[in-house]
C-alpha cells in the first residue's frame, strides 16, 4: 500500500493544490503502484496501435499454487487501479473497500484481486496525458480513441503477462461492467464467473446525452485550449468540474438526494438573492466538482466516456445480443438497482435474457435502494450478502480452498 | 446449508420430483422461492439447476446460497428461453399462482424436454367437505392462506389438469397422487378415487 500520498496539514493550500497537481501528474507516467510495459503494440478497433504502451495494477491476495483464485476488478469512469488501498494523491480510502479487502465479499484472504487503470485513465496506464514515446509532450488528443473492448484487451495482455491464464471471476460496476460483459464475450474460456453489476449492454441515448454534456463543458472551458491545456500550463478546471457536477447527478436518486438534502440552505438563514450556493446541494456539486478536478485529466475524461458511449455489445454480434454471449461456459450474475436511473434494471434484464437465450448459466437479482447508481460503490449490506454468496457458490464449484476463518 | 436439507426433505412433492428426475441433467426450476428443491436435486442428484423466482427476499436468498436464479415472472419472461434448452422443466406448487397457466405449461414443453408439475388437488375430500359443511374457501395445511391473501389464483383439480393435459395433446409419462400423509395412491386406483383421496398430485410430462 503506497503511503506516500500528499498529506495537506500544515501546508498553505494553493500549496497543497500545487503538490498535489504535481503528484496527480507524476502518477500519469509513473505511478506508485506497480506497472507492466509493454514493447508489443495494442491493437485498437479505432484501427492504430499504442507501442510501447503501458498499464498500472494494484494486486492484493496471493495468487494460489493452481493459479485459479484470481480476480479482476473493473473500474468505473473516473475510477483507478487503487480499489482497495489509499489513493496516492488524495489520501483518500479505495473506492471499493466496502466490496474488496479481507473478509470482505471479494475477498483478498481467499482470492488475488488484481485492478488495471484502464487504458485511457489517467493513474498510471498509458492515456491522452501519457507522454508520448519519444517526445516530451503528452498525446493530448493524438491519442486515438480508445473503446471498451481496448481497454479488456489491455487487461488480457497484463493477466497473461502475469502468467494467469483463466480468472476465477471478473467484477465490476457501471463501466467496470461494461468490461466484465466485454470479458465474457471476447475471452469467455478465461472467465470462470462474471459479475456485471449497475451496467448495460449498450449507452442508452440519454447516457450518451449526458456524457456530451460534460465533454461540451470541458471543450468550452478557455484553458482546454484544443486539448494542450498541459503544454500551455493550464487547466480546464471550470469544465471539468462542471462536467463531474452534471454526471454526478446522474449517480443519485431523487429520492436520496430529497433525503440528504432537500432544499435545505448552506451555511445561511435565508436566500441571498444571487448566485452563491444557497442551497446545500449546490455546494455539495461544487464540492464535487473541484476535488474530482484535483485527481483527474480533462482529455481522460474526454476519451473514457467516449469508450462508454461506443459500447453496443450487440452491435459486435450482427445486431444479436444472444450471439455474443453463445456457448459462454462462465456463470454470470447480474445485479441491478432499484433506484438506478442511469442504468436501470430494465437494461440488466435484456442481458440476462440474452444469457438466458443463449443457454448460459445466469442469476439476476435486483437490490432494493434508494441510492441511486452509485449504491453499488456503497454499503448496501443486501447487495453484499448476494455477492458473497455467488462468489462462494462458484468458489466451491471451482475448487478454490476457504481458509480457516480466524480464530 | 444443514439446516436446509431437512426442510427440503419434509416436502413430499420435493420427494417424488427427485425420483422422476435423471441424475445430471439441466433443469429450471419455474417458482423456485428460496432454491430448496434446487439445493436438493443438485446435492443428490447432480443436476445443473437453474431458477426463475418473482419474490425478491426468495431470489436473493437462493443466490446467495450460491444457485443460479433470476428475479423475474414466468408469465412473461419464459419467453424469452429457447427450445429444448434444459432437460426438465419444473413447477412445483407454483402453477396454481400462475395468471396463465396454459401458456407457461406451453412454455415449460417448448423449453423443457419434460416437465414436471406439482399441484395441490382442490377436488380433495377435505376441500369439498368444508366448502360443503361451512360454505367458505377451504384452507389446509398445504394452503394456509385465507382467498383475499392467497397467491394461488388458479386452482384445479387432478380431473381439471388431465383434461387440460390432453386438450394440449400432452403425453403424460407418470402421474403420481398423494395422500394427506404424503403416501401415494395406488396406481390401480380409478381416477375418481385419485381425484378424492389425492391432496397433491406430481405429473411428468412431455410433448
């Protein structure tokens, strides 16, 4: 576990800002977590390749003498490799240690869980703020775009190259699921079982609306300047926050967001006829907005929901989702959300009725919640009761020792 | 799980299902609730078992125990399975809570090689003995519920169903009624003294 993340005490904060901006950067090229290079081109379906490339893992667990108790965990949009430990620059706990760690539904005592940067992110593994081989300057937007399946091929190439040839499971959330759909369709013999979780086989018109919405506000902030916003020293931070204020509301429910906040006042006892935040939910987007800007890339962003917005499972299969998933030997278990706007359980059924046309093994269950999208990241004890115990069954059925709980 | 096998064990439509299914087969299980006769068919039987169930708390817990089932309705969602993609499909005591039991028993022999249905008998004795005596809906230990809770909405009787069987030019294969104690009814026994005698009755089907 890296511990040498900024710690602000004691710092003035434009200070602190600045440390922690150097920090982010460094992490682009060289993160604190281990990183596999690669002098074999990646093929991308844009029809270039990236050589040499590179990709940025987090493990935890230890891989067994059979080398069949690995799990891959798939990060969601503005996720990382650092899933279950401290973020580097942010100090901040891993974004999925209600789901991962010992003891835990995925459990590190029991499996190795390994977690890529994808492809395009901006925490270690080659993207538009990669600097480009041979030169000084990142890619920027040289960089070709990049899609789902890019990002599982990248995954498939580390898991080989660290000499894993099957995955127990692969698990992921919203765009993590995405892979894991993606996993099971173009590797299906190297996946024992698949969670796709809060996700769908496609971006639906109104995801895709949204993401628009937030690359607009990026290109329209002046210090993107064509997407050399980090040659010129500058930083889209209006844009990109905005673009995360209007995503972000994507991930909550109205029903939590009238639970949390209602349209109660910040810091104030009246109205102040203008445009401050009055009310606590402005404040707490804004809140939002300019600490995602303190960890993550404009052109990241740019390119990773673009990644999302191309995703169409059964556009690669002649238009037939249940020709993607025909003969998948692996078990799957789809989950879904009550309160899920963004991916709703309407779309988690098409893809467990094209698993079930296609005669694959196949559990769905639909966790009751108000919180929205996000819920999957949280501790929704119900929705971690299900996953424990799918992980177990197949566990089992895989031959994959429980260690003797502690004493 | 030790807990659970004995329950499982208790039911005796569960009992007579295990002895008309082939070890190892593929089965679907259609109301599967928590996944018990799922658990025990896998246990002893080893059969590849999946299930669809409409509770919410009934999916959840049969996943968890590490099956694979589907929150969702057989009246509408069967259709969506292909042809003869498992070895056994299987109702029990979940037809009568059906809205349109003839299309899921279509359903369940276009997916199914065979089929298997278990059903409460409304023609039992003691049924017509308390809608005789006290006029009301009968409730029995098998049916606890009062009419206006109760998600049995379509109930038949052994004479109803194999009408209803032959209607569709099903073929039976075996036929098995059950008595209140969980015995079976002699197989020379006239239909009639089934259709009087049988609490519950287990069919094996086929196209």
């Amino acid at each position: 576990m890296p511990s040498d993340f900024v710690d602000d005490a004691g710092i003035a904060a434009d200070d602190a800002i600045d440390i922690r901006e150097q920090r982010r950067r460094a992490e682009v090229d060289e993160p604190s977590s281990a990183v596999a290079r690669f002098d074999s081109p990646l093929k991308l379906e844009a029809g270039q390749s990236l050589n040499p490339w590179q990709i940025a893992y987090q493990t935890y667990g230890e891989l067994n003498r059979d080398k069949t108790n690995a799990v891959i965990v798939c990060h969601a949009l503005t996720g990382d490799q650092h899933c279950a430990n401290r973020h580097p620059v942010t100090g901040r706990p891993g974004w999925w240690e209600a789901m991962v760690g010992p003891g835990r539904p995925v459990d590190t005592d029991r499996f190795f869980v390994i977690c890529a940067n994808v492809i395009g992110g901006c925490s270690g593994s080659t993207g538009p703020a990669s600097i480009r081989p041979g030169g000084t300057e990142p890619y920027a937007l040289d960089m070709p775009v990049l899609t789902i399946r890019d990002m599982v091929r990248a995954q498939a190439m580390l898991v080989e190259s660290l000499g894993i040839e099957t995955l127990f499971a692969v698990v992921g959330g919203s765009m993590g699921g995405m892979q894991v759909l993606e996993w099971g369709v173009s590797y299906p013999e190297r996946v024992f079982c698949a969670l796709p979780i809060a996700t769908g086989v496609r971006h639906s018109p109104q995801n895709i609306a949204f993401h628009e919405v937030g690359r607009q506000a990026i290109m329209a902030d002046p210090d993107w300047r064509g997407g050399r916003y980090m040659i010129e020293g500058v930083k889209p931070r209006k844009g990109l926050g905005v673009a995360r204020m209007a995503a972000h509301i994507t991930y909550v429910s109205e029903a939590a967001l009238h639970r949390k906040f209602g349209r109660q006042l910040q810091d104030r006892e009246g109205l102040s006829y203008g445009f401050d935040a009055d009310f606590q939910i402005e404040s707490y987007l804004r809140h939002q907005g300019s600490t995602f800007v303190d960890r993550f890339d404009a052109n990241s962003y740019l390119y990773v929901t673009r990644a999302m917005d191309y995703f169409d499972l059964a556009a690669d299969h002649e238009g037939q989702l249940a020709h993607a998933f025909k003969g998948s030997p692996s078990r799957w278990c789809v989950i879904s959300f009550t309160s899920d706007w963004l991916f709703p359980t309407s779309e988690s059924r098409r893809i467990v009725h094209a698993l079930n046309a296609a005669g694959a093994e196949v559990s769905f269950v639909e966790i009751e919640t108000d919180r929205g999208h996000d819920a999957f990241l949280l501790m929704e004890p119900e929705f971690h009761r299900v996953v424990r115990g799918f992980l177990t069954g197949a566990a089992r059925s895989r031959g994959i020792a429980v260690p003797a709980p502690a004493a | 799980m030790s807990d659970v096998i004995p329950a499982a064990e208790q039911r005796v439509d569960f009992r007579i299902i295990r002895e008309l299914v082939e070890p190892g087969t593929r089965i679907l299980d259609v109301g599967c609730g928590d996944g018990l006769l799922m658990s025990l068919l896998r246990r002893t039987l080893g059969v590849r078992a999946s299930g669809i169930e409409l509770s919410q708390t009934g999916v959840n817990d049969a996943v968890a125990r590490g099956l694979s089932v589907i929150q969702g309705d057989a009246d509408t969602d069967l259709d969506a399975y292909t042809d003869k993609s498992f070895d056994y499909v299987i109702l029990s005591q979940s037809l009568q809570a059906m809205r349109d039991p003839h299309k899921v028993l279509e359903n369940m022999l276009r997916i199914g090689e065979r089929g298997i249905v278990s059903f409460p008998n409304f023609a039992y004795y003691r049924m017509r003995l308390q809608l005789l005596t006290t006029g009301k809906m009968p409730k029995t230990d098998l049916l606890p519920e009062p009419w206006w809770r109760t998600s049995n909405i379509h109930f038949c009787t052994i004479r109803d169903f194999v009408e209803l069987c032959d209607e569709m030019g099903v073929t039976v294969e075996a036929q098995i009624a059950l008595n209140s104690s969980g015995r079976r009814i002699p197989l020379n026994a006239p239909w009639w003294f089934w259709n009087l005698f049988g609490e519950q009755a287990v069919f094996l089907l086929r196209r």
